[in-house]
C-alpha cells in the first residue's frame, strides 16, 4: 500500500471513530500546496505518527468564543495546533489551548473534521493525506493569556471578528451573537 493510500485510510480510520464517538460532524477537504521542505516534513509527520492537528471552538457562559491571533499570521483562528506523536486528538486539543491560552477546556463533541490533502507545490509527489479535528468545548477555568513566542492575542468574541484566518472562523455560529 502506498504512503498515500495508508495517509488516507488512517483519515478515513479516525472518521469512523470520530463519527461512533461524536455523531455527525462537518467535512472540510482542503488541498495545501507546500514547498518541497515544507511537503517532507509533513511526510516525515505522517511517517512518525504525529500528523494532524486539533483545535477547539470553545464557548464560555456568555455564548464568547475563544479565538487566537498567532505572531505570524494574520487573522484570528480557533486555539489548536499539531500533534504529537502517539498523542489522541482529544490530547492534542485540550492542550494546545492550555498551551496557546491558559485556557483549560471540556471537549463536548466534534464541530469538524478537516481532511487536509498535502501536495508538493509544483511537484508530482503522492498526496499525503492528514486531518484536522475541530472540537467544540467549553470553558473550564484559566485567565486568557497569549503563549509568549507564538500567539500575539487572546479573546473572547461574540461576532466573528474583521479579519479571521480561514472561513470557517468567520460562518461558524457565535452563540452569543445577533
């Protein structure tokens, strides 16, 4: 079986378990076209069991969401990141937002799963196949505080904020909102 074959059957792996777990949820395919440094790496990821990634869309009392601003990149985005290798979505969530926020959370069920489809920008490599789970959750305790060195901002929104960093963040439904 090819790596891409093997990248998108543990995709399809992790839905079934996803979908047995949480019930229906949103797919998101996206393709991401990467320098070919940036596509070995995610090979490299695949290849060690610490593809994909996690985030959260986490609701306080009041119906706010919690979004972050990241130091290199424009817009607000959900708290999340990568995986660690051996390390449950449900883990990488939970902790990327206490790392990124100093939030801790309750993860309540699954928004959307982001079937990312890695391709070598102008190359003919195979895909590389990975997710990216998007859990809802609610806030548990901590103080909103940026991670020094990686998020620049931190804060609860009741709207979709003017700039966001991928659509999603933006057409997602803000509970405390009009």
């Amino acid at each position: 079986m090819t790596r891409s074959e093997r990248s998108r059957r543990r995709v399809a792996e992790l839905r079934t378990r996803l979908e047995r777990d949480h019930g229906t949820f949103a797919i998101v395919e996206k393709t991401w076209r990467h320098s070919a440094s940036r596509y070995q790496r995610c090979v490299d990821r695949f290849e060690s069991g610490a593809d994909g990634g996690a985030g959260v869309w986490l609701t306080n009392d009041a119906g706010e969401v919690l979004l972050v601003r990241n130091e290199s990149a424009e817009g607000w985005s959900d708290p999340g990141g990568k995986r660690e290798a051996g390390e449950s979505y449900e883990g990488a969530a939970r902790r990327e937002t206490r790392e990124e926020t100093g939030i801790d959370c309750r993860l309540t069920g699954v928004r959307e799963l982001h079937v990312i489809e890695n391709r070598r920008a102008g190359g003919d490599e195979p895909a590389v196949f990975e997710a990216v789970v998007i859990f809802d959750a609610e806030y548990v305790g901590g103080e909103p505080r940026p991670r020094e060195g990686e998020i620049a901002e931190v804060g609860w929104f009741a709207t979709p904020p003017a700039t966001v960093r991928y659509d999603e963040v933006r057409t997602r439904p803000y509970p405390a909102g009009p």
